[in-house]
C-alpha cells in the first residue's frame, strides 16, 4: 500500500517502522518540513514529504498523529482531492494539562476526542493507535492466533473505512477489536481503564460490555480525573509530550 503519515512522533514513527517492514511506502510529515526528518527516514525507511504530499501520496492508508491542538492548523483543504475511500486515522488523545489546554467541547463531554477532529478534518476518520504505547506498538504485535495477543479498539462511522483498518491492525501484529461508532470512541480514550493496558480481545470486549455504549455524566466525570491524576504523575516525572 501507499501510506501517509503526517505526524513524525512517538507513534507516527512507530507506525514508519512497522509499516516498511511488512513493504509497505510509507510518507511522513512534520510540521517542520521534509529536510528536517533525516534521522526519521534513517530509522523508519519512510520518505520525508510534507504534509500535502503524504496526503496525495498515501492512495490507500492516511494516519493523522499530530498533538490535539494541532489539529486546526492542518491546511484546510488537505484531504480535498483525497477519494472518499481512504481511510484517514486519527491516533489523537487530549492531554489538557501537559500539552492542549482545555477544550470545552471535550471537558463537557458533549464530543469524543475524534469526533472533535472529524469535525475539524472535514471527512470520517477512524480511531485507532491511541490507546498504546509506542513502543508496544513497533515491538509487540503477534502473529494472529498468539495467546493473549494484545487487542486494539478501533471506531469510525464509516463502516468500511473502519474494516480497512482492522486489517491493516491484524497485519501490524495485533487483534483489532471493534468500538462502536466515533461517539462510542470514549471507551478508548485517556483516563479509561483500556487506556495503554493491552488486553487481548476477549478481555477488551468483554471491558466494552460492562461500560454501555453512551457515556454517563458519572462516568465522563471518573475518567477525566482518573486522566488528570497521570497528568501530574507525569509532570512529576519529568515526562514531556510530543
């Protein structure tokens, strides 16, 4: 396949690595420039683009894994001449302490992170990546069938675009679990229990199950707390986000 990255981080360069590897063409972007992703290319064997060409060139896959914030300075007409039927990832999470400041939308509760960001992109997106570590993610995928091989939950509201992902998630290594719509998308997000755990599936579906599909205030409330309580565990460390 022809794969966009736009987003040089922690989990965009995850994703260059495994991506090559199983002989995929990988682009990148950053929001610096293709010249100043040298050492991304040496390490991931993907090609340094900007932004627009990882978007033009990625035919069959874009990831989109830039920082939440970031989301609006995208140019706005990025996915313009981008078919209808490439999927666009997102792998965002909100970090409102270290790194986005605070979107009401997102502290009210009344918008999923990535509904958030579809809203922003102008097309479906697909949720997935953002609930592992990078790390895990370039070195722990599994051959299908493995004992506990570690399930990631993917969402979208396109139907299609979503099943295209699960592959490419059951290809990188790993079990693709589905989660529901992008309004369901909450269920994977920071400060919930699924948050960075790799459970294997039936651990994962089974978590799903016991939390419903529409989130209550009670629930809204317990996670952002449980979200800004690693946050300054976090700050405490010395962890920097990219």
């Amino acid at each position: 396949m022809n794969i966009g990255i736009i987003g040089a981080g922690h989990i965009g360069s995850a994703l260059g690595v495994r991506l090559t590897s199983l002989g995929h063409s990988v682009y990148i972007a950053n929001s610096r420039g293709p010249e100043t992703l040298k050492d991304v290319a040496q390490k991931t064997g993907a090609t340094p683009v900007t932004a627009e060409e990882a978007a033009q060139r990625g035919t069959d896959l874009i990831v989109v894994t830039i920082p939440l914030k970031n989301i609006p300075d995208l140019p706005k007409d990025l996915f313009a001449n981008v078919p209808a039927e490439v999927p666009v990832i997102d792998t965002s999470n909100y970090y409102p302490h270290l790194r986005d400041g605070k979107m009401p939308e997102l502290e009210t509760g009344d918008l999923t992170e990535s509904q958030w960001v579809q809203q922003h992109l102008g097309r479906p997106v697909v949720k997935v990546f953002n609930n592992i570590y990078a790390d895990h993610l370039e070195n722990k995928g599994q051959p299908a069938g493995t004992p506990d091989r570690i399930a990631l939950p993917v969402a979208s509201d396109d139907a299609a675009a979503k099943q295209k992902v699960m592959a490419v998630v059951d290809e990188l290594g790993f079990d693709a679990v589905d989660d529901g719509t992008l309004a369901q998308s909450w269920r994977q997000q920071p400060g919930t229990p699924s948050y960075g755990a790799d459970m294997p599936a039936d651990k994962l579906r089974e978590h799903f199950e016991s939390l419903g599909t529409k989130r209550t205030e009670a629930q809204h409330a317990e996670y952002l707390a449980n979200h800004a309580k690693t946050e300054q565990q976090m700050e405490a460390q010395g962890i920097k986000l990219k």
